[in-house]
C-alpha cells in the first residue's frame, strides 16, 4: 500500500487515521496560516490554507501523496472561528454558539506531484448548541482545553453535551471528513482494499 504524508500534527486527525490499515507519516507543514484574509468566502478560505499546508512540504516529498486539512466553524453570523486565542476568546465563541445552529467547514487537500494530482474540496456539518449557562461555559474552558480546537470546542470531548444536533459527517466536526476523503482516495487509484 502507498505511503502517505499528512502534513500536520493534529491528534484529532491522528486518532482518526489510526483506525485504517494505512501507511501515514504525520509532519508539521510550514505555512504560517494567520497571513490568510478572513474576509474572504468561508469555503474559499479553508481550501487554500490546506492547499498551502500541503504545498509546503511537496518539495520535500515529491514522489508520495500529500494531504492535509483545515477545520474552521462558522458562527451563527458567517464569522469565521479558528482556534482561540485566550480564555475571553473561548467565551465569546461558546457564547455566540449558545443555543444556535452553525457550520463546520473541512477542507482537505491532497497533492501528488508526481502523479500530477492537485485536488481539494471541502466537507460541511450544521450543528446545533443547546442553551449553555455560563457556569457550564467556564467549567468547560477551565478544565477541558479549548486552546486547540476551531470554535472553542471538540465535539468528541466534554463538549458533546453542548451539541443539541448535527447534520452531516461527525468526523468532519472532529476535523476530518474520512468517508469523503477515502472516497476520493480511491477516485484517483491511490488506495485499493486487497
């Protein structure tokens, strides 16, 4: 089987992969993500910074396929949430989110530059919040990490309790929409199952 890189260091993304009989090497790419304009369309916007994390190490790995990915959530406002930045930063997000319906955005690239193969797309899930009391926001961000997650949370943690629905790919919430992705995997013949 072909050997995959994956050009970052997401233990989310990692538990995920960790599941499938496939050969992966997981490398810290090398593009600075905070230069990208939010202004510009959500999906757009997801795309090219997983498009620019992959391009950052094809050099390095020209003769393997390449993926990486960028999760970003989209408030109830068509803001775009990244990572927070402090613990005023997580509150603000979870309060807007607070009994709301919002989107989470996926886009994955795969680059294979020998095989002459420069593909992304991108994976949307509407989630749903129940009402959230402050308390329950301040517990959350004082015990449970928020730092490292688009929008505040991580639906597969304690913050599941938060989330009243989803429609759509639950791991694509986690951060990477793996059934879209494999399909994919296969439409280029880069993955067979023998």
């Amino acid at each position: 089987m072909m050997k995959f890189i994956f050009a970052s260091n997401s233990p989310r993304r990692k538990e995920i992969l960790s599941k499938f009989n496939i050969d992966i090497k997981f490398v810290s790419h090398r593009f600075n993500e905070r230069g990208i304009d939010k202004n510009i369309e959500p999906h757009s916007y997801c795309k090219i910074i997983a498009n620019e994390k992959a391009n950052s190490i094809v050099d390095i790995y020209p003769n393997r396929p390449i993926l990486s990915a960028d999760t970003i959530v989209l408030s109830p406002n068509k803001r775009i949430f990244e990572k927070p930045r402090n613990e005023e930063d997580a509150y603000r997000m979870l309060r807007e989110l607070s009994g709301e319906k919002h989107q989470v955005l996926t886009g994955v690239s795969l680059i294979h530059k020998k095989a002459k193969i420069n593909f992304c797309f991108t994976e949307t899930t509407l989630v749903e919040f129940n009402d959230l009391r402050d308390e329950e926001i301040y517990y959350y961000i004082k015990h449970f990490e928020p730092y490292d997650k688009s929008g505040s949370y991580g639906i597969q943690g304690f913050s599941s309790i938060f989330v009243k629905s989803i429609n759509g790919c639950f791991f694509n919430v986690v951060g990477l929409p793996i059934s879209r992705l494999f399909y994919h995997l296969k439409k280029f013949d880069l993955i067979q199952f023998s």
